[in-house]
C-alpha cells in the first residue's frame, strides 16, 4: 500500500527581520518619515515667511507713523492747538504700540522679527533713536517749547525714517532668503515622491511580483503534467516558506503520479472486495430475512460463507445455557469424527481449542508428534475459525470454518463474519420469538374458551344434574306424578344449555367481514333477535376514525355477552344498541327488563363470570364499563379520546399494507 506523505508544516517563526510584512514596513515607516521632516521644514519656512511679511508691513507702517507724527508736531508748535495735543499723544501711542509688536511678535497672526543679529540690532537702534528723538524734540514742544531749528528737524526725521527703511530692507533680504530654502524643500519633496515611488515599485518588483510569477509560472506547468519544475528560493521570507512548499508539492505530486496507477488498482481492487462483502451480507440478509425453519436458516448461511470463503468445512452449532453444552445445528463438508466428537459438545472447545466464550477465533493448527493432537488436526485441518452467533447481549451459538491451509482472515473480513453471525442469531431469535408468541396465542385462546365456558353452562349442568337425581329418586320410589314434573324441567334445561353452547360456538367463530364492525353488529342483531323474538334496534352515529381490528372484535364480543345477559336475565321485550363513534366512543345496551337487584349482584360479583369477562374485555381497551340499573338495564362502554386516538395511530402505522387488509379497515 502506497504510505501517507508527510506533510511539511510552514515554519510560522520567522525572525521580524525576515519577514516579508516588517521589511515592506520598514521602507514604508522610512519614506513616511522622511516625507513627514520635508513637510515640517516646507511647514516651518512657511510660517517664518508669514511672519516676515507680517513684520515687514508692521515696520514699513513706522515710516508712514513717523512722518505723520513730525507733521503733526510741526502744527502744534506753531499754535498748540488742545486737539492736535491729543491726536499727538494717540500718534505717539500707536507708534508705541507697534514697535512693542514688533519686539515682543503675535504668534497668531503670525507676525515676529527675524531671529537675525543684524535686523536685531537695528530694531535695538531705531528704539535708541525714536526714544532720543522723543526726548530731543517731542517733550519740549509738549512741554509748550517752540522748535529750535526746522531744518535739523526735518533732517533728524529723515534719518529715523532711513534706519526704518534698512530694517525693512534686512527683513526682506531674509524673507528673500527663506523663500529659496521653501522652493528647495518643495523641489525635495518632489524628488522625495518620485524616488520613494520608484523605490517603492522596484521593492514590490524584487519582493512580491517576481517570486509571484514565478509561483504562476511553475503552477501552469504543473497544470501540463510538469512535475519536474521547482521554484529557486531566495529569499528567507513568506515567500521563500510558499516556494519551499511548492517544490515539497511537486515532490509529492511526482510521488503520487507515478505511483497512481498502481494506487488505482489497489484501490479497484479494495473496492471489488468491499461490493463483493455486501454481495455476501445483502444475499445473507435477504436470505436470513425470509420463512426459513432454524434448521435452513443456519445451513443457507453457512453454505454462503463456505463459499465466499473458500473453506473446506464448516459447521453450525447452538448453544444450550441451561447443559452448557453446543449442539450442531448444520454442517458442510465436516467429517463424521468432527460431527460426533466429544470436545465439540463444550462450547468452549467445538472449534478445537479452549476460548473465552462469544469471542471471534483464528486457531492454527500445529503438528507435533510428541503431543497428542485436536481432532481438527486429525480430521486434515490446519486451520479452523470460530464465530459467535448473537442477538444482542445474548449469545446463541457459533459459526466455525475449516481450513486444509493457512486462510488469511483479514479484519474487515471479522467484522463481516461477526456482522453476519449477529443477523443470524437476530433471526433465530425471531423464529424463537415467533414460535413463543404462537404459544401465547394459543394459550390466549384457550383461556377464552374457559373463560367462554361461564356460569351459565356450569350452572345448567348443575341443575341438570340435580333433576336426574330426583328423577332417579322418584323412578326408584315408583312416584310416577314426581317423575313426569321432572322430565320437563329436564328438557328446560337441556334446551337452555345447547342454547349456551351454541352461543358459545357463535362467539368463537364471530370475526368481522371486511373490516365493518356496523355490519357485524347488525348481524348479531339479527341474530339475536330470531333466537329471542325480542324487539332489538341498531343506532349509528359519529365520523370518528376506526379503531384497529383487535379493538372492534372486543368491542362486539361485549356485544354478544350483553344480549346473552339479556336473553337470560331481563325478560325483556325490547332491546335498543347505539354505537357513538366520536370522540369519545360510546357503546349502549339498554333493554325495558325486570333489571337487577344491586346488593344480590354485589354479593355474586366473583360467581358472574360474564360480568367479569366483559370488564376484561374493556380494560384491554382502555374504556370504562357501567350497568345503569334504571327502567330496565343499560350497559355503557365509553372509550376516552386519547385510546382511541392511539388505536388508530397504531392502525395508520401498518402502511399501505395494512390500508389493504380488511381487519384493520373501520
């Protein structure tokens, strides 16, 4: 047989740095980065040129505020006019204002000087200079002094104005500056997307793409019956692991190919053999399953397994418990002295060997001319098989095969061997079963006719009886007159008796016709009624479903007990019978009679035989029986819902054959 090829599992410990997932990270985790710096310092240029030109507004606007406070200044020294004092003094705030913007900056807007030592140290100068100025010519004319000399006025504002207009020339030169650096990063990152994109595209190339084609290309070539392709492994990743499996595939697939023809074979072969084993155990089913005697049952299935096997001998015997002791049932081909022998009536040694009883047995038999030898031996045999006969837990006996030579038995065949000695057993004991349960149905019958042969017949004997005796008496006495009241009362009784027996007859004999319990009824009825001269109606009523076959002839042999009663007891002139089938059913049997006294029935309750068989009757029904002592008597039956439901339940689950055969039709 072809072994199991061994399955190689992936090796799912791969060092983080071998693996395919964390390098294709790693160079996705460093492109991130760098891009991440590049957009910081492009982020970074970006707020220092807002906050630049911010400045560069903000310094430019001195130029303007410095001019418009000296023209200002000039008016009020020539009349110190109230108002342009104040708008002097708001002039002077707001420049003020923005030189202290301008030192200290607005990160929100944003608006900061460049950190720059040559623009600091001029913002330094022009705060030197505006606090000189202010000091030099703002305070006095505040002060209600006149300008000294326009001239150096004007020329000392011209100044101020110039150091302004190279603080503003220094930003610009540095915003200037700043904006090459931002076209630089701009330009990097471009190159940054492009580099990381080509990298990114030769990664997946060298690392996925081409070990992919190259798994696509070797799996087409399998696809042609190509198992000679293997798949170079270079690296120690994912797909090294998927290319080492590949090529341990391959080695298989190579393997297996070049053995499937002989695996085929072996394989038709295994399969020839299992139909051929359920060839056997259908034929010994369907066999075991007929009308077969014990005696042809166990020899059909032995001459089967004779054959099947190709034994030489084989026999069949059966286990009696109670004398421990195996008695053959059947042989094929087995020798007198084996049929006879006296080993072979133990049934721990009929297949020549102590064993444990109801286990399966392969005993090969050895020669040796020191030791005396089994019967098996000495019959020619030099194996024989032994086994068990079983119906579950019971075991019945067993099935031994002789061998001239050695017969492999292989453990599928055992199991055949124990399957088939277990549906034997199974019918065996079915034919037991069935011969017990004729037995019941014989005894079952028998107590019926006893039952049958009630207090009536008994009773009429007994008078009999008693009337011959004094018919006797008086014949003896020569008292003729006594003689002649006797002889009518004799023939009263004998009347009365062969009328007993002949309803007894009628009962035993009573079956339904066709499955119809109403006309089975109107027929006792009828004939009832020409028997007696009683008035005697039928009523039928209800759609209920009909009851199983069993259920109805009770059902009309308490028919019969009832009007027996009647015919005996009531001296009745009308009779009336209503069957109900509803749910639940009702059976009623009224007749217009004398009735009966109840403390007298009461006291005779175990001599009424008749009585007591009816009851008998209605408990295997599962009904409730009453006598209703009023205006005559009425016998009432009443089945409940849930036994009539269950006797035709059981009726249903017969199938279609029980659907065709008129003893379970209602």
């Amino acid at each position: 047989m072809q072994t199991e090829p061994e399955i190689i599992k992936p090796n799912t410990q791969l060092r983080p740095a071998r693996q395919l997932s964390m390098r294709v990270l790693a160079v996705l985790a460093a492109t991130l980065a760098v891009g991440l710096m590049a957009i910081g310092i492009t982020l970074y240029l970006s707020w220092q040129l807002e906050g630049g030109g911010a400045a560069i507004n903000a310094a430019g606007s001195l130029r303007m505020r410095t001019y418009k406070m000296g023209l200002t200044l000039e008016h009020y020294a020539a009349n110190h006019d109230p108002v342009l004092a104040t708008r002097l003094k708001d002039e002077q705030k707001e420049f003020q204002q923005t030189l202290d913007l301008l030192r200290e900056g607005d990160p929100a807007r944003p608006l900061y000087l460049p950190n720059d030592p040559q623009v600091k140290q001029q913002f330094a100068q022009i705060e030197e200079n505006y606090q000189r100025w202010t000091a030099q010519w703002l305070d006095p004319v505040m002060r209600g002094q006149r300008l000294a000399d326009w001239q150096v006025f004007r020329g000392d504002l011209d100044q101020f104005v110039d150091q302004v207009n190279l603080l503003v020339l220094s930003i610009e030169q540095l915003n200037t500056k700043r904006t090459l650096w931002l076209r630089l990063s701009q330009m990097f990152l471009i190159a940054l997307a492009i580099a990381g994109a080509i990298t990114q595209i030769y990664l997946m190339f060298l690392l996925i793409f081409r070990p992919l084609g190259r798994l696509r290309e070797g799996i087409a070539r399998m696809t042609v019956q190509d198992f000679t392709v293997r798949l170079p492994i270079e690296t120690r990743d994912e797909f090294g692991e998927v290319q080492q499996g590949f090529n341990q595939m391959a080695d298989h697939l190579a393997e297996a190919y070049s053995s499937l023809e002989q695996r085929v074979l072996e394989k038709t072969a295994e399969l020839n053999a299992q139909n051929r084993e359920l060839s056997l155990l259908y034929d010994v089913v369907a066999f075991v399953n007929g009308p077969q005697t014990a005696h042809a049952l166990c020899h059909g299935v032995l001459e089967r397994l004779v054959a099947w096997f190709g034994a030489d001998a084989g026999s069949v015997r059966v286990i009696d418990p109670l004398e421990d002791s195996a008695w053959l049932m059947t042989s094929v081909g087995l020798p007198e002295s084996l049929r006879e022998a006296d080993i072979c009536r133990h049934p721990q040694d009929c297949h020549c060997g102590p064993t444990q009883q109801g286990q399966t047995v392969i005993k090969q038999m050895r020669y040796s001319p020191v030791m005396p030898q089994l019967p098996c031996a000495e019959a020619g045999f030099a194996q024989v098989s032994a086994f068990p006969i079983g119906a579950g837990e019971s075991y019945l006996g067993l099935i031994t095969l002789h061998f001239v030579g050695q017969r492999q038995i292989a453990e599928r065949e055992t199991q055949l061997l124990t399957t088939l000695g277990q549906h034997l057993g199974i019918a065996l004991e079915n034919l037991r079963l069935a011969a017990r349960a004729r037995e019941l149905a014989v005894s079952e019958e028998r107590n019926l006719m006893a039952q049958g042969l009630h207090d009536s017949i008994a009773q009429g004997l007994s008078f009999l009886n008693l009337q011959v005796q004094m018919l006797d008496d008086s014949l003896k006495r020569n008292a003729l007159d006594e003689a002649k009241d006797v002889v009518p009362m004799l023939r009263a009784g004998v009347t009365e008796s062969y009328d007993d027996v002949r309803e007894l007859l009628l009962n035993f004999r009573t079956r339904l016709q066709e499955g119809d319990l109403p006309g089975s009824m109107r027929t006792v009825i009828d004939k009832f009624r020409k028997q007696t001269g009683i008035t005697t109606s039928l009523t039928l009523s209800g759609q209920g479903r009909p009851l199983l076959a069993d259920a109805q002839l009770q059902l009309l042999f308490i028919l019969q007990e009832a009007l027996s009663n009647v015919r005996k007891h009531a001296q009745a002139t009308q009779v009336e019978v209503v069957l109900h089938n509803d749910a639940p059913l009702r059976l009623l049997i009224k007749d217009n009679g004398r009735g009966f006294d109840a403390l007298q029935m009461a006291s005779r309750a175990e001599r009424h035989v008749g009585l007591n068989i009816m009851r008998e009757r209605a408990e295997r029904l599962g009904a409730q029986l009453e006598f209703i002592n009023e205006k005559g008597v009425t016998v009432a039956l009443t089945m409940a819902r849930t036994a009539h439901e269950t006797a035709n339940e059981m009726a249903q689950g017969e199938g279609s054959h029980a659907q065709r055969d008129p003893r379970t039709a209602g």
